[in-house]
C-alpha cells in the first residue's frame, strides 16, 4: 500500500521538475511525503530516472481474432516489460473493433491480464472498410479513447470529414494513417535508391503527404483534432509544423524505428524492417529528428504490430508489414535521442508520458500529489543487447536483433504496484543498491 522511491532524478514534464528526491505512493496514488513504517516499501532509485508511466499510444494487441501473433495478455506483458504502463491500442483485429461489446471485450480481458492500462481505438468505418461510419458514441461511451481505422487510410475525403464532424462533437481525437492507396499502387518498401537496386516496388514518400495535407485541411475546417500516426518523410513533418503555426489542432507520433533506421535496413531484403509506413531515407530521417527536436512531433508511440515468424519467413513482397517496439522502445529512445542530445531526458519523457495522455484525454502523465501512481524507472547508463529471445511478447519480428542498447526500463509501477523488475544481470553496472531488483520478469 505504501511506498517510496528513493534518491531518483524525478522528471515530470507538466510541472518541468527535474530534481533528485524521493517519491511517495500510497493507496495507488502518488502521495505527499509520509514517515516510513514496516509495511513501506522502499525502492532505492539512485542514479535512476522516475518518470510518469509511460503510454504507448499505437499498438497492435491483435486479440480478438489473431492470438497466434499476440494477446491482450502477451502484448500488456511485453508492454510492462518494456516499461510502459498503459497502451492505446488499434482496432485492426478481427472482428474490427468498431462497437462497444468489442471495446468492452478489450477492457475487461485487459483486467484479467492485470498488467497494465489498455485503453482501446475504436474504428472510424465499420470494419474499417471506409464505407459506413462506424458507431462512435456507443464506443465512446463503452470507453473508446479515439478512432481510427490504422492500417488502413480512410480513403473518401467525404467519410473523413462526416467522423471528423461526429469526433468533434464527441470531444474525441482521430488518429490518422495516412495513406494515398493510388499511389501506394502495391509498394512494399520506401520509393528511392534502395528500392530501385533491390528491385522491389516503393511506395512515394507523396503516398503520405497528400493524406497528411488532406487530414490538415479537414481538421481546420470541422475543429476536430486530428493526430498523426507513424510520421515518415520530412515533408509530413513540415505540414505538420506549418499547421501548428496557423493553430490547427493536429498533432504527431513517430516511431521509434523511423527516428534510427532508413531503408537501408531493407538493403538484405529483410522482412523484419518491412513496415508501413516504410523506412525511408537520410534526409527524412534527419527531418523527424529536427520535428522531435523543436516539438513539432507530440509522441513517440512504437507502432507494435507482431507477425508470427511463419507470416514474415517468406519473401519480401509476400511479407505482411508490421514490426514489434514495445520492448526496444525505451532502449532506442535513450540512445539515439538522449544520450545523442536530440533530446532532454524531460523532453523524452513528455514524448513518452504526458503528450500522449494529454491527446488521448486520459489522466495520466504526471507525478502530482493526488495522480496515479504509473511509473516507469529507467536506468540511463544499463546497456542491454536486443534479443527477441528474451521478449515477453510473441512477436519476435524485429530488426534490432543484436543492437546495443544503453538506457533501459528496470521497473514498471502500475497503480502503485510494481508490475515488472528488470534483473541488472545483463547490465554494466553493478551496485550494491542494485541488489534489490533480482528477479527479472513480469509480476
Ligand atoms: O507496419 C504496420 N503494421 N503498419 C500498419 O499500419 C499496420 C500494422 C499492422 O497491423 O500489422
Ligand atoms: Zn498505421
């Protein structure tokens, strides 16, 4: 019921505290400093970072309908494991989740996994097919945090604008993929050098903009906020910062993988770095990290979409799209943006924690007196090699295989209740304070 962590460098992005102290939780609630009784349980966290819980607002938990790949229970293991305290995840399951008994299904298989906050996307079509509205208000009553039919564009403008109509008026935001189909035409990787030596079809980085352009336009016109998912090409990042400047209400996410890989990782034709939107190239690469950088990009959110190892193992037009990023995220954040100085741990963990809570309307993000105790641990300097061995998640499609890590998740607080603890075996350092957390795995 009652704990404190000791001695952390506190990082919470609403109130810019950034200090070494102690943390006090009590009941499931970040508490006002108390006297350590017998129950207390102490977490010593110095040279840790203490952060608000962090949100994955883009994930594919694929349960119902494609357990083979993932389940509510396996994706929230992963999820903890790579300290995240609650994910927002996308409704491309099967059935669609586009009514509140599906919405209902997710939440409450989510509280018999028990590991962390799962807070659905509903459909914005019904089976996201574009062509009939989905039923909003039912799911958003039933608790659906935004829409989106992810996976898919909403290819009619006409479509997009009635939900951005309906979204307004419900107070929820849509999360849109962008994707302009007629010139996707069938492209499996990004369109440039690599595509035309490797041989294979590329989708135009215009593929994406044209969408992005579309869903500005339309946001400004019905007022609805419109979120951006998986941003790829330093011209989506433009819009987007050009939008923020005239007041439009549109916001951005990229993953980790487009902010430290380009297409390059396809150059050996593997179907692990096969992703939609794809992996593109130098100068789009550099320009998301010059968006994170000046805020143009809100979030960073892993786009966690797990295939069986059967479904990638065949060549790579066959190949379904998707990678795993629940459990390299962290790790990928710390050494490609903190540690390179791209960004401030505070600015990483606002990307992390507080942007994304504060897009989805949830009440989380923070480390105020009196806010959920979701926290997530990091420490800066562990190092740790990617092996998908080792992933809670089924998913081991990933082209981090063997990657050095250095800045890891080493606990995961979930409403006050430690949900995962990672062994500092592997770790670099060791210290006599570390010997509290021993046992790695998922509580
Ligand atoms: O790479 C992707 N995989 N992009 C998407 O938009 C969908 C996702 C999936 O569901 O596998
Ligand atoms: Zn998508």
């Amino acid at each position: 019921m009652k704990m404190i962590i000791r001695g952390g460098r506190v990082l919470d992005p609403v109130s810019k505290r950034d200090e070494i102290a102690d943390l006090y939780i009590q009941n499931g609630l970040v508490a006002l400093p108390f006297e350590a009784d017998s129950s207390t349980q102490i977490i010593d966290a110095a040279g840790r970072l203490v952060a608000p819980g962090f949100i994955d607002m883009h994930v594919h938990l694929r349960e119902p309908g494609f357990e083979a790949k993932e389940t509510i229970a396996t994706g929230t293991a992963a999820a903890v494991r790579g300290g995240f305290t609650g994910v927002a995840c996308m409704p491309n399951t099967n059935p669609v989740a586009d009514n509140a008994a599906i919405i209902e299904f997710i939440k409450n298989k989510a509280l018999e996994a028990g590991r962390c906050g799962v807070y659905p996307v509903g459909a914005i079509t019904r089976g996201s097919q574009g062509k009939e509205m989905a039923e909003l208000a039912g799911m958003r009553e039933s608790g659906a945090v935004a829409f989106s039919d992810d996976g898919q564009p909403v290819k009619d403008a006409w479509m997009m604008r009635l939900a951005m109509q309906y979204c307004k008026m419900l107070g929820a935001v849509i999360i849109s993929h962008c994707e302009e189909k007629s010139l996707v035409a069938g492209g499996v990787m990004h369109e440039g050098y690599y595509s035309t030596i490797l041989g294979l079809k590329g989708i135009p980085a215009a593929a994406e903009e044209i969408m992005v352009s579309r869903d500005i336009i339309l946001a400004a016109e019905t007022g609805c906020p419109v979120h951006i998912a998986h941003i790829s090409t330093a011209g989506s990042v433009a819009l987007v910062r050009e939008a923020k400047k005239r007041g439009i209400s549109v916001t951005a996410e990229v993953t980790p993988h487009h902010f430290s890989l380009t297409d390059g990782a396809v150059a050996d034709y593997s179907t692990n770095a096969k992703v939609n939107p794809p992996l593109r190239g130098e100068a789009d690469l550099q320009a998301v990290l010059a968006g994170l950088a000046d805020g143009t990009i809100d979030v960073i959110a892993t786009d966690h979409a797990p295939h069986t190892y059967d479904e990638k193992n065949v060549e790579f037009d066959l190949a379904p799209f998707g990678m795993v990023g629940l459990e390299t995220a962290v790790g990928l954040v710390w050494s490609e943006l903190v540690h390179k100085g791209i960004l401030t741990p505070l600015q990483a963990v606002a990307k992390l924690s507080f942007n994304p809570a504060s897009i989805l309307g949830l009440n989380r993000g923070m480390l105020t007196e009196g806010a959920a105790a979701d926290i997530t641990i990091i420490d800066p300097d562990l190092e740790e090699t990617v092996d998908p061995a080792k992933f809670a998640g089924k998913g081991r499609n990933t082209p981090f295989t063997g990657r050095k890590l250095k800045g890891m998740p080493v606990m995961t607080i979930v409403a006050g209740e430690i949900k995962y603890q990672r062994s500092q075996k592997s770790g670099v350092r060791s210290r006599e304070s570390e010997v509290r957390s021993q046992n790695e795995g998922t509580v």
